[in-house]
C-alpha cells in the first residue's frame, strides 16, 4: 500500500488551480479527498456543481520526483462518483429487435434472395 506524502497531500490549492484550465470556478465544488495511488503520486477529488451532472466528481492527480519539493499536475478530469447517473451498457441492435421488427428483416430478407435468385 502506497503511503501517503506530506507535500502532495497539502496540494489542493494547485489542484484547484488546475482545475480552472478546464472548469469554471462555480463548477468546482469542495475538497472531498487525496488518495495514495503510488508512492508520490495523489489523486485529489472535489465536488462537481455541474448541471446535468450530479454525484460526479472532479479529479487531479499529482506526482514529485524523489527528493522534490515542487509538485507537478499530472492529469484532470470529471469522473462518476457512488452516486452518479450513467448511461445504461449499450445493447447491440439485434439484441434490441422486437419481435415484430424481426419478422419484417426476416421477410425483407427473403424478398431480397428471392429477387436475386
């Protein structure tokens, strides 16, 4: 298990400022946590206010070299929290096809040998 780093963990401030490159200020909700991934690498998440987007969360993950003191913006983005509203899995056409739908393929089908044959 990753420990966690002083320097990286106190990061909110530039992960918030990071977050200002791709969000508006009122769309960045509080600090909700700082995560360990790896040995100097954090990921931050605050609160998303965003319309249509509700339990989301955003995220900054953070890193430093070794005996670094200066931290370095990795990678931000809008993730699904617990909460969150997603689509359903995609279902292939066929496997959405009522009955009556696949009556008509079937007799197009047939049609269409018929006609070439």
């Amino acid at each position: 298990m990753p420990k966690k780093d002083a320097v990286l963990s106190e990061a909110v401030d530039l992960a918030r400022e990071a977050l200002r490159e791709i969000a508006p200020d009122e769309q960045v909700g509080e600090h909700l946590s700082v995560t360990a991934e790896e040995d100097r690498l954090h990921t931050h998440r605050f609160a998303a206010v965003k319309p249509g987007y509700h339990g989301w969360e955003w995220f900054v993950a953070v890193a430093r070299a070794p005996r670094v003191k200066k931290v370095t913006v990795c990678e931000v983005g809008l993730l699904p929290g617990n909460d969150s509203l997603l689509a359903p899995a995609w279902v292939p056409w066929a496997e959405r096809m009522d009955e009556q739908e696949k009556k008509q393929m079937a007799a197009e089908e047939a049609a269409a040998e018929s006609a070439g044959g």
